[in-house]
C-alpha cells in the first residue's frame, strides 16, 4: 500500500490569499463587533468560509455578494470596508485565474 506524502514546501496562491482576507475581514469585524449588522457578517463571513464555499467559489461568490449587500446598507467601520474589499478583489481575481486555466 502507497501512502501519498504531503509536500514539505508550499507555494503562496491565489487561493491562500483568498483564505487571508476572509481571515482578516472577520477579525476586523469581531474587533469593531457592535455597529449595525455585524452579528449578520459575522454569520455570513463564517458561511463564505465554510468548506462548502470552498469547494464550490460560485457559492462564495454568493455568499459574498449577501455580505456586500447588507454592508451597503449600514456604516462600517473603515478597516471593515478595507478587508471587504480584498475579499472581492481575491476572489475575483481567483475566478479570472480558474477561467484562464492557471488555477485549480
């Protein structure tokens, strides 16, 4: 029986960067919890970082666009409106990548 090794050196993607901006974008919104909405993105960012929209980044794009959404309609927080931000711009630029063939 063969076992598959898993790699010792990585290499920074796209999709890493993705996973960072969630990360960041939910740390800034824990960090300034309390304006309007913000137990709705909490919900919301930690369904856009599930598994299942991690397989599947038409549902991420989604589940983002839900969280742009409601951040239209409240007063975020600049560092919120920041990560937010690079989420779209990662994941965008991710769906560009897959499209050209050079991602996943």
């Amino acid at each position: 029986m063969v076992f598959t090794t898993e790699p010792t050196g990585y290499i920074k993607t796209a999709m890493s960067e993705l996973q960072g901006a969630w990360s960041n974008l939910l740390d800034e919104v824990i960090e300034n919890f309390g304006f309007e909405d913000s137990d709705k993105l909490v919900f919301h960012i930690h369904e856009g970082m599930s598994w299942e929209c991690v397989r599947d980044l038409d549902k991420m794009k989604s589940t983002l666009l839900l969280i742009l959404n409601i951040s239209a309609q409240t007063d975020l927080p600049d560092e919120v409106k920041f990560w937010l931000g690079e989420v779209k711009n990662d994941l965008d630029y991710v769906l560009s990548e897959i499209a050209e063939g050079k991602v996943l």
